[in-house]
C-alpha cells in the first residue's frame, strides 16, 4: 500500500474516532486532538507537502463529520502538518524528542488559531478560561498520546535505511 493511501484510511478513522469517542473525553473543557497528533506525526516522518496534504484531508473528514465550519479545521491541520514537517527537517538530529516539541508546538497554534478565526466570525471566548480551562488540559492529553500515536506512524509509515539517523561516537 501507498503511504498516501494508509495515511488517507489512518486519518479517516482517527477523525470518526474523534467525533464519536474523544470528543466524549472531558478534562476541564478540554479534550484530547488526536487527529492533530497524527497529522503532526505524518508531517514529522514525512515532510511538509506530506504533512499538509494529510491535515487538509483529515480536517476536511472531521469537518464534515462533525458538521462544524467547512474548511475551518482544514485550514489550522494544514498549517499545523507544514509546520511539523518543517520541524521535522530542521530538527532532525538535534532534538531527541520531536514528537513532544512538535505536538506542543502544533496544540497551542491550532488552539490560538481557532481562536482567532472564531473571533472573527464573531464567536468568543474569555481569555482565562480559553487558557486555563481548555488549552492546558488539551495539551496535557495530547502529550500524554503524543509517543503511543507517533510510534503507531512509525511503525506504519517507516523511515527508509537512508534516511535513518546515524550514532556517532563521541570522543
């Protein structure tokens, strides 16, 4: 199978498991954004163009799913998954935990830009209870899914012999 198509199929399951069973999860008023966590994961192993193509379709099922604004969860997984796949060419051999820097990178930002772009069509949100009650405790659940979703893609979308980090000894 093509990358693109088991990441299509992933992403398509992981948002009708959002709309049906995460969204259920409650920690004050937050809740865990695993289709975000997989778009990040998809952008981190594969790259930018990999990485934007994944949130634009995750974010459009999960839209349609949920029959939120159509093209609004699109819109912040696409830049979500271009900017993981930046980090991800970036910080290839200097970080030893990517997927945690890159899913709280990649929370706040989708939950900052949902703000805004909810402030603009004229829905808001006080700013104590934006960051206190919903965007600390969705990021505490999505860190604590970030290393079990990340390892699923890596088990699922592998990193070529090419492009595997080298050990270098030190002197």
């Amino acid at each position: 199978m093509t990358d693109a198509l088991k990441a299509g199929i992933l992403l398509l399951f992981a948002a009708l498991v959002q709309v049906s069973i995460t969204s259920s999860i409650q920690v004050a008023s937050g809740h865990p954004d695993v289709l975000l966590i997989l778009v990040i994961a998809l952008g981190l192993l594969r790259g930018p163009a990999f990485g934007a193509a994944a949130g634009f379709w995750g974010g459009l099922v999960l839209d349609i799913a949920s029959f939120q604004t159509l093209g609004l969860t699109s819109l912040l997984l696409t830049l979500a998954g271009y900017f993981a796949g930046r980090l991800g060419e970036v910080t290839k051999k200097s970080s030893a935990h990517p997927s945690l820097v890159a899913v709280t990178i990649g929370t706040i930002g989708v939950a900052l830009g949902s703000a805004v772009v909810h402030f603009m069509l004229g829905s808001t949100v006080p700013a104590g209870q934006f960051f206190v009650g919903m965007l600390l405790p969705t990021l505490a659940l999505n860190l604590l899914l970030a290393y079990p979703l990340y390892g699923l893609c890596r088990r699922l979308f592998p990193v070529s012999p090419s492009e595997r980090r080298e050990a270098v000894p030190v002197v």
